[in-house]
C-alpha cells in the first residue's frame, strides 16, 4: 500500500469523543477550504461505526453548507435516525467553528436478493492504454507557476487515467462529458464499508468540472468560482476499489450560476457498481 493511500485511511479513520460523536483531522489539498470528498468520507466514516457489519451503505444524499477550514479537525455528530429490519438511517452533521458545514442522509441495508438491470458500459480504452493523469499534468509544469507545484504535482491516493486529454492552461470548448478510470493505490483488505466510503471520498474528483468543458473555463481560470452545493451518491452492488473503476460523467445542464453533473461507475467486468449526481456554483465573475 502507498504511503499516501495510508495516510489517506487513517484520515478517514476518526477519534470517538462521545457516544455517535466524532473527530476527524484535516488535510490541506492546497485550496485552503476542505476537499468535499474528504468531509463525505470522514461523514459515512462516522455513520458506519453506528452500525453492525452486515448493513452496508446504499445511499447518501448531501449539502456542503459553508467551506471548512483545511487547517482545523471537523467534528461529526451521528443521530441514529432508524433501524428497521432491512433498512437503517443516519444523520450526519459535520461541525467546525460552532456552525455546521455539512449534512448528509445515509441509508443502509441488509444484503438481498431481487431484480437485476443495468445500463450498459460505454466502450473506452482500457486504463494500460491510457498515460495517467500526473503524467499529463507534467506536460504543463514548466508553464505553471513554482509555488502551485506542491499543490498540482502532490502524489495522490487514487490514481486516474481520463480517458478525454483535456487541456487545463488553454481549455477549449468541448462536449461536457468526461471518462476517468480510478484506483486506489494498493490493497483495500476485504471490508467493503472501507471500499464504499473511500469511493465516495474519491467521487468528488473530476465531477464538477465536467460542466464547464463546454464553456472552456477550468478551476484556475481567472475571476471563476467553483464549488460544490449538493452531492448523492448511490451503491449498486459490491465492488473493489483497489481495482480500475471507470467513472462516466456528464454534464446535462448548468445555468443560474449552477452546474450540473451526473456519474456512473462501473468495474472492468462492465458491471454498474454506483451512480452519482451533484450541482455546484460555476460563476465568472
């Protein structure tokens, strides 16, 4: 396993301060606010030490209310909403400062048996065929300023191979849909709580900037907002995240300052193991 995949699940990894009260330590991406993913990971972290082992997570639906602090640990307090014989509920609100930044709704279930239909995988490249995302980035490191290159160049958890190259300094207008196969890197172990929060962590990345492709901005552009306002995510069957997973994005619509995206996640066996959806402001100021 990497260092920073280690590092990455002892983040994930939260203190108990009380009973269903949490404490999750932060990690500064560079952004200054928080990395979404890293709040809905330490958010289903929490929930699933309320539940016994045989309820796995099936859904979560969530609001980033105010940016956190990436400097300051995030408390996260669990409200056991309902257990029902197939069915559980959690509530979960993520504090920092005295004023809560996030809520998330998660529902677990029992595993069972039932109907069985999907959509089809799209037909892509596979991921040996495609270099990976820090090696395109490099590309462009000799025109990006020295003090980002901590921030872009870092090593990362998940590795993403894009299927669509997209150029980030000079982006040109293209259709809003992105494909990115993703992985993290090393072993997970076998408990697919573990590969269920960390997917959800990594369902963040490359997500919202999906809707811009089609407007030609990225995240560095300048005098441009971007940030996420809600984010669900449904889990479809088991799967293993320390194998390539393709993440199939688009972007259906933006307007009112608002963008949004949809995701559908499928293992190399063509599988579709989860679906997402999320809005977020995209402004030109």
């Amino acid at each position: 396993m990497s260092k920073v995949l280690t590092e990455l699940l002892g983040l994930l990894s939260l203190e108990e301060l009380d009973t269903n009260l949490f404490l999750g330590q932060s990690q500064d991406l560079g952004f200054k606010a928080v990395f979404g993913g890293q709040v809905i990971g330490q958010a289903l972290s929490a929930a699933k030490q309320t539940l016994g082992d045989e309820r796995h997570l099936h859904s979560f639906h969530c609001y980033f209310l105010r940016p956190g602090d990436a400097q300051k640990p995030i408390s996260y307090l669990v409200d056991i909403t309902r257990d029902g014989k197939s069915f559980s509920t959690r509530r979960v609100q993520a504090m920092q400062n005295g004023k809560i930044i996030y809520n998330m709704m998660a529902s677990f279930q029992k595993d069972e048996d039932g109907f069985d239909h999907q959509d089809i995988m799209p037909d892509v490249p596979g991921p040996e065929e495609l270099p990976s995302l820090h090696e395109l980035q490099l590309k462009y490191k000799p025109h990006i300023p020295e003090h980002l290159h901590a921030t872009i160049f870092a090593e990362r958890p998940i590795e993403f191979r894009p299927v669509k190259e997209y150029d980030w300094l000079n982006p040109k207008i293209s259709e809003p849909r992105n494909q990115v196969w993703m992985r993290a890197k090393g072993d997970l172990g076998d408990d697919q709580r573990i590969h269920r929060y960390l997917l959800g962590y990594a369902s963040d990345y490359n997500f919202l900037p999906t809707a811009v492709h089609p407007h030609g901005k990225n995240i560095w552009s300048k005098d441009f907002q971007i940030a996420t306002i809600d984010h669900a995510m449904w889990f479809h069957r088991s799967f293993r995240f320390d194998d390539w997973l393709l993440y199939d994005i688009d972007s259906p619509s933006a307007s009112g300052g608002r963008g949004l995206v949809r995701g559908k996640i499928f293992d190399r066996q063509g599988r579709l193991v989860a679906s997402t959806i999320q809005e977020g402001v995209i402004r030109q100021y």
